[in-house]
C-alpha cells in the first residue's frame, strides 16, 4: 500500500529513469514531420485555460519548461470568443481585463512553435457581454417571453443568428491570419441546449422556411412538431460544424481544423444537439471535454468512452481528452491540485481506452504547486510507450449496442435513469467479471459484427426496423444476444409498438404497457429501492442445502441452468422492480420468475404473501447456433444503481452463456481489475487498470493499492506466437508459457495499470 506522498516519488523516480535509456518510439515533436499531419501525430497535449487576471503574471518561460518536462507535443490556448487574448480588430470582443493592449495569444503561439508545439485556438463562442447584446440584440436568445436568455453576467447568443454565421467567423479568420494556429477549439460551440427552446426572430423564420410549422410553444415528445424542431437544431449545429471548418481551412489551408469540442457521454451531447456519429464522421480527430469521473461511474467510465468514441471515429484518429489537475469532483476548485492518485487513475483509465492525454491547469499561476507533479510521469510513460497505445484494435468477446436515437427518443427527459444506467450496469457487470466488451452503435452492428461473440441490448427501447434485422442477423450467423426491459417495444422515434420488434428472437411477447416508459417502478427516479420484490430461481435446491427445515421444501426437478452457476445456496436473488405477465413461445426455458411486492416495515410484516408466480423474469432460448437470452427482470439498471452483486453476477453468467464460452481471455486473482485487449499486426497488448481502491465509488482517491499475484490466459492470432513477452509499466520482460492458441503468464503485482505486450 502506498501513501500519496510515496506514490509521487515513486512515479517520479520511475519516470525518470525510463526517460533516461530510451527514445519515443512515436512521432516527432515538430509541427511538420514527412508529410503526416498535426492530428495524426501529435498525441499528448497541453492546456493552461488562461483567466483574465494572467496577462500581468503569465512566466512564459516556466511554461515552456513544464511543456518540456511533460513531453506535450501541442498546447491548447485561449484565443477569443467570450474573453479575446489578442488586440483584436472587432471593437466589441471583450479583452481580458487585465490584457492592456499585450497580445498574449500570439506570444504563447510564437514560443509553442519555436518549440515544435502544434497550437490549437481555444474559443468559446455562446455568450457575449453587455455591450454586444445592445449592438446586435438579434444575435441573442430570446424566452417564449421575449426575454433574452442569460447565463450569469452574460447573454447567450443564438445558434442561428449572424453571430455564429458571420461574426465568429470572422473572428476565426483574424486569428489565423495573425497567428497561424493549427486549429480550433471550443467547448460552447453549440447554443441553448435541449431544455429551452430560443423564440427570437431568426429560429421562428428559419423553422417555419425548413418545417412550414411555428415553434413548439413548450415540450411535448410526443408532437410531431416538436420532433421536427428536435432532428432541425441538431441539422443546424451539423451546419456550424461545417461552416467553422469552411472559413479555418479557406484562411490558414486544409490541415487547419476548426475541431470544437465534446463530451463522452452521450447523454450529454444529445441534450446539446450534438450528434456524435455525424460529429466524427466529419472529424479527423476529437477533442473530449470529459475531465472527471462521478461515483456512479468510477474511473473505468474514461476507458469505456474511448472504446466508444473510437468506434465511431475509427481507431486510426486521435481522440485526446481534458484531464483537469485542479480538484473538479462536486466543487469546482479550480485552483486547488486535484489529488496526484486520483488525477493519474482518471489519465490510465483514459489511456487504457485509446484516448490520448492533455493535462489542463485553469489559471497560469497557482499557489497550489502540488498539482505540476502529477502529468509528468504519466507523460513521460506515455511517450517511451506510444507504440503501443495507438493504432491498435480492441479484441472483446461482447459487444454493448448503445444508440443516441435510444436516449433522445425513449430515454426522452429520463434518460439517466432508462438509458444511461441499464448501459452502466452492463458495463460494470462486464468489467467485474473481467469479460472484454467494446461499445457498439446500434448502426454500427452489422459492420462490427465479426469483432465480438455476442451482443447485449440494455434496455434499448427505441430500436428501428433495420437495427431490429441487424440484430436477427448476427443472432442467425450464430452470435448471442442478450436482451433486456423494453428493448425493441418502441421504434425510432419512441413510439410503441404492439410488441416486441424482436419478439420472434426472445420468444417472448408483451406490449409497452408491460413496460412503461419511467424512471423506476413507483414513476420517480427517487424511489428504484422502495419495491420489496424478488426472483425466484428454478428448480429451488433449498430442501437439500444446510438450514432449518419447514417440511414443506420443493424436491428438485432437473438440473439449473448455466446462467445460474454460482447460486446454489439460494432460491432467491434480490430484484426491486415490478414485472407483468407475458406470453411465451413453445421453445422457451424460464430459469428466473418474479415474487411479488411484500412490505419491509415493520419487520414483523416482512413475510412473502405470495411466494411464488409463473410471471417470467428471465427467457432463453437456443436457436441453431446461436444463444438468445430475454431478462425482463432490469438487473442492468438495479446493479448500476444499487451495487448487488448478485445482479452482477447473473448478467456476468449471461453474457457468458451467449458467448458459447468465446471469451479470449481469462484473468485469475484478487481486485477489481479493468482488462482491456487489443491487437496490432503481430502483437497483443493487454491494459490492466487497478479499480481496488478505497475512494472507487467516491472521488478523490488519494492511494493506491496493489493486487496481485494475476493468473493470466490470452488467446492468441494466428499471427502472434506468444514467445516473447513484456511489462511496459513494470519495465521488465515476462515468462510467457503457450499451450495450443493461448499464452499464459502470472503477474506478481500491479499498482495503477500494467501493459503487457505479446509478441
């Protein structure tokens, strides 16, 4: 176990002594390198999100220094937008309080490029001052009332104005003219969110010219008006988009990107009318503003959005991320060093992903010191190991079908609860049982299909039609499917259907009512443990397992099925949810029914007042080669926000039985480990990240602490004999023993994270 203080010096002193003997085996830390462009190369980066106060004490040479230190080859800078860092031609760009007149944005941008930096502009381009708003009062946001929409001291502009249809870009060009920036930045890109609606003359015109309809006076998912003006803002941020990119590329040449920014929750962009598929299909890399992790989803959330945001972008692009250094967890102190164990888990994880690292300081001057130790051993390593950490593809035995259409349109204004959660309770599941898994787009299936052995459908109501075939697809080419709630009740755009749309798959067959759209049993999100309800596992074993006797005690009939392994001490599993009855096809085994309600309090009431139903819970079936399991039961959702490991480990069991045992990997031993697998042209690489810690499921955590001995088995390519082995973290080679297509190897100790390469 080691304290935080020790665990700095060891880094350190690791650090340094790898930097010591070798080179970056990766690209060159120079703008222009043999004709491959700054997005492809440049893989760890830099931001100093400069306030106002830091023209009058910003030490540009310390500066340069810790970009040395930390081996960033590009740096992030405040430009304009909001607050403009630069004597700017347009009179009304707010300059920073304290500019007087300095260019600190060209002087940044010198030295970064005498260093052989790449710089990326910062912008943010949603609000403006005073000022501004009574020049142009058009260009702003305006309520159903008329009033303009503000955010603090500040007006927010409108996304369909001549503010980002002229004005931003004229900006955007006097910077590259002045400075020559490889690109942009900006992580307020894209208007009012979801949750209001601008009345202001230009959305009122340009939604009646696109629709022929008046704005939606107030939210009504079920309108068809209101969809209108959904897929409409989510057109028009698409146009920004491109337009931005347009006016970069036309002043400084093709390479200069006009990037924006965004989250990695897909939540999130749904309620900024982001549409994250289309996003990176334009892009030729992403920039996440994802800084920290919650409780709820703990560290591995970072190696899970990368998987998902390479699945979209490609794993050839570059998709770095801001991991802030100031303490952001609940309260933003900003100038306050996030704990150095906490900051360096949140970069591993990333990096375990594919993301790429970016250390983010708010401020350039700090009397916290403590937080300019923590990236650079984390960089360093990174740099000495870059080979390794891109372009390569996942390896995983399960594929977790998410689908933006799904959060809009069934997750609606719940989705946290009916989306977001089932997602998080499969991942954690997966992540527990040590089960590789990439994240799959439900569009995406068909195409990704050879890369896993089954899919899991976490409650994804709002399926369309030919997602719904793609699914019978894979599940006819023999790859299993795990299903769950309300999945495929609901076409695209949230509306039910009679029964399932992939009813004839589950063998199974209910109507929406079975399953209404809310948030947990009772309607409120507040109350998803108030329902004293079970499952009830069959056939009940308890009449031969040691405990008291009531002479009533069932005789088995049969034997369990696999997805039970594990229980044979019990005859029930927690559930907390509500089930109805549904109708069943000839062909399926129910290894799971559901126990109603009874109450909890007071005690002498807690008795089962009806112990046993025929209402199902869990259906399987077994069609040719292929598994097909339908939980009706949302254990996905109840693990994700409850934390029982029963719920776990039947998931686990299932997503086992539907991979018909096709798991490329096995990982024996003590801890909560996050296994990722990947591959390149005659290697496998294995990213090991330590969870067990005391802070995993509340931020920060100021230790860490070891696990090991790990017993390990790896399935290998053909094109990998698995003869030679070595630990990137650790620093040394590994004995590696291959019996038939696996390499097996033990682990003595892993701290943060362990790499392993096989080749």
């Amino acid at each position: 176990m080691l304290s935080r203080r020790k665990f700095i010096e060891t880094g350190l002193a690791g650090s340094a002594a790898v930097s010591a003997g070798q080179v970056e085996n990766g690209p060159e830390n120079v703008p222009e390198s043999g004709g491959v462009p700054w997005f492809r190369r440049v893989l760890r980066w830099g931001q100093t999100n400069i306030t106002e106060r830091d023209p009058v004490r910003y030490d540009i040479p310390w500066w340069r220094e810790y970009w040395k230190r930390t081996e960033v080859q590009g740096v992030i800078v405040n430009a304009g937008g909001i607050v403009a860092y630069y004597p700017s031609k347009f009179p009304l760009q707010h300059r920073a309080e304290f500019l007087n007149g300095r260019d600190l944005f060209g002087e940044l941008t010198r030295a970064a490029h005498d260093d052989g930096l790449a710089v990326l502009a910062r912008m943010d381009s949603n609000r403006a001052a005073d000022d501004l708003f009574r020049a142009h009062p058009d260009w702003f946001a305006r309520q159903l009332s008329g009033q303009p929409y503000r955010a603090e001291d500040k007006y927010v502009t409108c996304v369909n104005s001549a503010y980002y249809d002229e004005y931003i870009p004229g900006i955007l060009t006097e910077i590259v003219e002045r400075s020559r920036p490889e690109g942009f930045t900006d992580n307020s890109w894209s208007g009012l969110g979801r949750d209001s609606i601008c009345y202001c003359e230009n959305c009122a015109r340009k939604f009646r010219e696109k629709t022929g309809q008046g704005l939606p006076r107030a939210k009504d998912w079920s309108s068809p008006v209101y969809r209108q003006w959904i897929e409409w803002n989510y057109e028009r941020r698409l146009e920004v988009w491109d337009l931005n990119n347009r006016v970069t590329k036309a002043a400084g040449g093709p390479e200069c990107l006009w990037i924006g920014m965004n989250s990695g929750s897909i939540t999130t962009e749904s309620r900024s009318f982001r549409n994250f598929a289309e996003i990176c299909k334009r892009s030729e890399m992403v920039l996440l503003d994802h800084q920290a992790r919650a409780d709820s989803t703990g560290f591995q959330q970072n190696a899970e959005t990368g998987k998902l945001v390479h699945g979209l972008l490609g794993w050839d692009k570059l998709a770095p991320e801001s991991m802030a250094l100031y303490q952001n967890a609940r309260n933003q102190f900003r100038l306050a060093s996030k704990p150095a164990a906490e900051a360096r888990m949140w970069m591993i994880a990333g990096i375990a992903g594919g993301i790429q690292p970016w250390w983010h300081h708010v401020g350039a001057y700090h009397e916290d010191r403590r937080m300019y130790q923590t990236a650079e051993p984390v960089f360093r390593w990174h740099k000495e190991n870059a080979r390794y950490l891109v372009d390569r593809r996942p390896v995983a035995a399960v594929g977790v079908v998410w689908s933006q259409k799904n959060t809009d349109y069934y997750g609606r204004d719940e989705a946290a609860e009916l989306v977001d959660a089932p997602y998080r309770g499969w991942i954690q599941a997966l992540i527990r049982a040590r089960i590789p898994y990439v994240p799959v787009s439900a569009d995406h299936i068909e195409r990704d299909a050879g890369e896993f052995s089954a899919l899991a459908l976490p409650n994804l109501g709002a399926l369309s039609d030919e997602q719904c075939a793609a699914i019978r697809r894979f599940s006819a080419r023999g790859g299993g499917v795990v299903a769950t709630g309300a999945t495929s009740l609901y076409n695209e755009w949230g509306d039910a259907r009679p029964d399932f749309a992939l009813a004839g798959l589950f063998g199974a067959h209910a109507a929406a009512s079975a399953f209404p759209r809310r948030g947990s049993p009772n309607g409120s999100p507040n109350l998803t443990q108030t329902v004293h309800s079970y499952l009830r596992l069959a056939p009940e074993l308890r009449g031969q397992v040691w405990g008291p006797k009531a002479g009533d005690e069932p005789v088995p009939q049969g034997e369990r099925h696999a997805v039970l392994r594990g229980f044979e001490e019990t005859d029930i599993v927690p559930f907390g949810g509500l089930l109805e009855p549904m109708r069943l096809d000839a062909d399926v085994t129910v290894p799971l029914t559901f126990v109603p309600p009874f109450p909890t309090y007071p005690p002498e009431t807690a008795w089962m007042r009806q112990p046993k139903t025929d209402v199902p819970a869990l259906a399987l079936r077994v069609a040719a080669e292929s598994r097909v399991a339908y939980l009706a039961a949302d254990l996905d959702r109840r693990y994700a926000n409850e934390n029982l490991p029963d719920h776990a480990d039947l998931l686990a069991n299932l997503a086992r039985w539907a991979t018909a045992g096709r798991i490329p990997l096995e990982v024996r031993g003590a801890g909560l480990i996050d296994c990722h697998l990947y591959r390149q042209p005659g290697r496998v690489i294995l990213h090991l990240v330590n969870l067990t810690n005391a802070g995993a499921w509340r931020s920060p955590v100021d230790e860490l602490i070891p696990v090991g001995p790990l017993q390990v088995r790896v399935q290998l390519p053909r094109d990998v004999r698995g003869h030679r082995g070595e630990c990137l973290v650790a620093g040394r080679k590994l004995a590696v023993a291959v019996r038939g297509n696996w390499a097996e190897f033990e682990l003595r100790s892993v701290l943060d994270h362990e790499v392993v390469a096989i080749e």
